[in-house]
C-alpha cells in the first residue's frame, strides 16, 4: 500500500481503495468523487443527483470526413440499430422461481459456498438468487446511464466529425440499453437496487473531468470494455430466453463502441508527453480498482447476508467464487490488452495490476479485434460468437 492509499484509509476507511498508484495529481483528479461517492454516498441521497460538468464543446465547420475507420464504424452503427420496444418479444414470462430457466444457475453465484445460503430451503435460495440477479443488472441499467451521459459529452467534444456522426449512434444506443434494462427490472424482476457507491464514483469522476480523452478512456475502454465480458458472462450463464436475447442485442453495440475508443486513442495516447501518458496510466489503474469493487454486490449484501456475516467475510467469499473468478477473466481479459494497445500499460505499472492479480490477460486478443469492417459485414449473433470465441 503506497503513502496516498494510507493517508486514504486514515480519511476514512471508504476510501481506503484509492491512492495505490501513488500519483498525487491522480488521486487528487479523483478525490472529489471518491468523497461524494464512497464517503457521502450521493448515489444513495434520493432519486436523483445533480454534477457539474466540465467539458468543451468543439464545433466542426469544414464537416471533414477524412477518418475511415470511424467512417465504417458510423455505417456498422446504422445498420446494427434495433427498436427496443418492437425487437424484443416481451411476451415471454419470467418467472425466477423456474428451475428450468434459471437466472443463473448456482455453481456459478458466490452464495453457494456460504452456509447460511446452504441451509435454506429451495424456495428461499431462488429469492435469493433473483436478488443478486436483480442487483448485477441495476448496476448495468446505472453504468449505461453514465454511459449516455458520458456519450453525449463525448460526441460535443471529440475532434473528427467522423467521430460525432458515430457518437450520436452511440447516444441513441445506450438510451436503447437504459430503456430495456429498466423495463426487464421492473417489469420482469420487480426489483431496482440503487446505484453500487464504487460506480458511482467512476461515473462522477468521469462526467465533471473537462479532459475529453478521459472520457473515451474511461467510458469506451474502461467501462464499455468491462460491460462486453459482464454481459458475455451472465448470457453464458443464463438460461432465461428473454435476457439472454436483450444482452445478445447490447453486446453487438458495446463491441462498437469499444472499438470506437481503441480508434480514437491508440495514436493520441502515442503521441502523448510521458508525464500526461503517466497521469492517463495511473488514472486507469485507479479506475480498474474501482470497477473491481463495484461487482461486491454490498447493497445486495445488506439486505440479505449482514446479518449472517462480515462485509470482510462477503467480499473474500465474493471474490473467491467461481463466479466472479470467471466474472474477473471474461472482464479484464479483453481491458488489459486494450490498455496496452494504446500505451497505458508499461513496465512502470504492471507490477501494480499483477499485483490485482489482472496482468495475466496481458496477452489476449484485444477487444476491437473486430475492425470496423468486420462490424459493418457481420451480423449481432456473428459478432457475439466472435468475440465470445
């Protein structure tokens, strides 16, 4: 643990998480939202919240089309659109208790090696599992509201008009993502847990830094990136037809716009000076923490397990489940290479992500191994099966 993550801790033990890169200006970057999100817990303060935002808008007047790749990718994007409402067959029944579609089986949910949840009778663990299930997409359902808001940011600020023609599909896409998370939710499951105060975090530290770079490495690599394996896990997972055909839908769209930001990166963060490459390093890194801790299910951990156990008990049983160990693979397994593919993964910090035990996946394919005309051919169902691959 650096000085930084120590005077954290001492603070208060929230934010414990942060300062491990030892960077005084990133932690100071992201000390404000760590306060209000980790410390205050904003996400919990009522039905809304209100952030001020910092960013420039970059008018185009030439309207120069001169980025190909992110001219494909604008073509892949009107041609994958698909109407929420019309597109999926909400008709079908879910019914969590329905031991022949089960949400997620239970070899694959950390609770099956606790001894509370053992001891429960059928019926019970089915409650269970449909509020954990119901916990993991709220926080897909907040994540892709950041993820719109970021995405409008991103469109007004980014350079290439190539990029905003793109931007506004992706804005339309995760308005898309928001509607049907938010109607399977309630409509479906019945149930809407608040916002983890982790991801919160993230999406405060995201929408009121006036970088636009940081807005595409947080949201297009970071979390769009980790979002792609979380929906690949849970549509593996699932045997619930209805939710397993809305992430085969989303999954087509994170694929693009992860793509988008590998695009829009690789020769910017090239080109960088090293002391700014530095602070983008360590930026993510911190960031990567942060997403680790958000899928420790605390908010579902309050409900069901505080009572039967510590929250230092849940979270080593959490993490050392099968479920999340196959959760961290499928995540981080296409994010650390992307990192690499645009200079954010250098001898300086691998020791800090081998660490977190994530530098393993340094190696894989990286997730925009689709290029732009792969996503303009291809089919939703071919570019899942290719990226699952």
């Amino acid at each position: 643990m650096t000085r930084l993550s120590e005077l954290a801790a001492r603070i208060s033990p929230s934010l414990g998480p942060l300062g491990r890169s030892g960077n005084p200006r990133v932690l100071l970057n992201l000390a404000g939202p760590a306060v209000r999100g980790l410390l205050l817990k904003r996400g919990k303060q009522g039905g809304t919240s209100t952030m001020a935002t910092n960013n420039r808008a970059q008018f185009d007047w030439k309207y120069a089309r001169d980025k190909a790749e992110m001219a494909r990718l604008y073509e892949a994007a009107k041609r994958g659109q698909w109407n929420g409402s019309s597109d999926i067959d909400w008709s079908i029944q879910v019914d969590p208790g329905d031991e022949s579609r089960l949400l997620i089986p239970d070899s694959l949910l950390p609770l099956e090696s606790l001894p509370s949840y053992r001891r429960l009778d059928r019926r019970r663990q089915l409650e269970h599992t449909h509020g954990l299930t119901a916990w993991m997409l709220s926080q897909f359902l907040h994540g892709e509201q950041g993820a719109l808001f970021a995405a409008c940011q991103v469109t007004e600020a980014v350079e290439w008009m190539d990029g905003k023609l793109f931007g506004s599909t992706q804005v339309v896409d995760e308005g898309r993502h928001v509607e049907v998370f938010h109607r399977y939710l309630t409509d479906k499951l019945g149930k809407l847990y608040e916002i983890n105060d982790n991801l919160y975090t993230i999406i405060d530290a995201l929408m009121t830094d006036g970088r636009w770079d940081l807005k595409f490495l947080g949201m297009q690599i970071m979390i769009e990136g980790l979002a792609l394996g979380a929906f690949a896990t849970m549509r593996r997972a699932t045997k619930e037809p209805l939710l397993k055909e809305i992430l085969r839908r989303i999954i087509a769209d994170e694929a693009r716009h992860v793509h988008f930001g590998v695009v829009s990166l690789r020769e910017y963060y090239g080109a960088l000076p090293e002391s700014d490459r530095r602070d983008r390093e360590d930026w993510a890194y911190e960031i990567s923490v942060l997403i680790r801790n958000r899928f420790l299910a605390h908010e579902f951990y309050e409900e069901y397990y505080a009572h039967a156990m510590s929250r230092r008990a849940w979270d080593k049983a959490v993490l050392d489940s099968p479920f999340m160990q196959q959760f961290r693979h499928t995540m981080f397994r296409r994010l650390i290479p992307n990192l690499k593919r645009i200079h954010l993964l250098s001898d300086r910090i691998r020791p800090h992500y081998e660490a977190l035990g994530l530098l393993r996946w340094e190696h894989e394919k990286p997730a925009d191994e689709l290029t732009a005309g792969d996503l303009l051919e291809m089919e939703p169902g071919d570019i899942e099966r290719k990226l699952l691959t």
